[in-house]
C-alpha cells in the first residue's frame, strides 16, 4: 500500500478560496525535533472580512501542542492562544476547556493547512478510516469546540473529510501531494 511520503524539513503552499474572495500562504517546518506550521490568510466569507495569521507546533507525531490565532475579523482584534499535551487535554490562556477532551489535533475552519495534521497523524493506508476529535476554531464566528471527523484514505492522494455540522453532515474530497499537504479542497480552495 502507497504510504506518505518523508515530510520535507522545510515547505511552502499557496491557496487561493473557490466560492469567496481569499487566499492563504502557508509554511511547515521541521524545528528543534517538532514540527510548526505557520500561515497568514485573508478571507472574506459571510459578511467577515479577516486577516489572520497562525502558528501551530506539533510533535514528531504530529500531535498539536500548541496553537497561536491572531489578527484582524471585521475590525475586532482577534488572538486565541491554545495548549495541548498530545494526550487529549487543551487549555485556552492557561485555562483548561474540557469540552475538547480527546481532541489530538487543532483544526482551523479557515484554512486547508490544518487537515494535513490528522493525514500525517493517521498515516492511512488506503480504504482505511479513522474518526478523530478536533479542537475547531470555526470561522466565520472564530469560536473554539470539539468536532468529531472522519478520514477515509479513498486512494493513494484521495481522502474523504466527514463531520456533522449544525446536525448535517459534511462532506468533502480532498486531493492531496505524496506528503499529505491538500492540493484541493472540494468546492473551498485550490493550491496555486
């Protein structure tokens, strides 16, 4: 079966939004034995306009650590500062929300970058699924809560992204290179 390749120590994507004006500079790399993904992103979807940068360290099992939201969403100063210890527990400013118990990963609604983490994190092989509990900053509203997901690995670069959203299901392909890193987000944004 087709595996992921090596990450590269150091990457760069682009994106541009399909259905809203938006674009998104992205960067992963190997630092000090852990890995940080960085971005910045404007967007403007449901009457928000934003500018947002982020910064999120994960482990060599690419297990989120920690996660840095900042910037500007219709005017506000946003910053929303996350910790995790790999295991399952988040803090928000040093304060534990226990709501995103057993969440492993951080899952940013504004931007593809972040479903790379449960891809290289899961390393499916294909026809394989697994579900996984995210701590979601959901966009437009910036506002933290767990979202159950499911990955199905549907071929060697294909993975089916599932969750229930306001008690509907959501679904959506996503085209990947052989590191993981989405190409396509169906029907939300392409990389350039």
């Amino acid at each position: 079966m087709p595996r992921l390749h090596p990450f590269p120590e150091s990457s760069l994507m682009r994106w541009r939004r399909l259905d809203v004006p938006g674009h998104e500079e992205a960067r992963v790399e190997s630092v000090d034995g852990m890995w940080r993904l960085s971005g910045r992103l404007d967007v403007e979807e449901a009457g928000v306009v934003a500018s947002l940068s982020y910064t999120i360290e994960c482990g060599e099992d690419w297990r989120t650590r920690t996660a840095l939201i900042e910037g500007i969403s219709n005017g506000d100063r946003i910053r929303i500062a996350l910790a995790a210890d790999g295991a399952g527990r988040w803090w928000r400013d040093d304060v534990p929300v226990r709501e995103l118990d057993g969440a492993l990963d951080v899952d940013l609604g504004f931007t593809p970058a972040t479903n790379t983490l449960p891809i290289r994190r899961l390393a499916l092989d294909v026809d394989e699924s697994a579900a996984v509990r995210s701590a979601w900053v959901r966009f437009p509203e910036l506002r933290l809560m767990p979202l159950d997901q499911t990955y199905s690995r549907e071929s060697d670069r294909r993975y089916r992204y599932g969750a229930m959203i306001d008690g509907e299901e959501f679904t959506a392909a996503l085209e990947t290179d052989a590191f993981g890193r989405v190409l396509l987000y169906e029907g939300l944004w392409v990389a350039e």
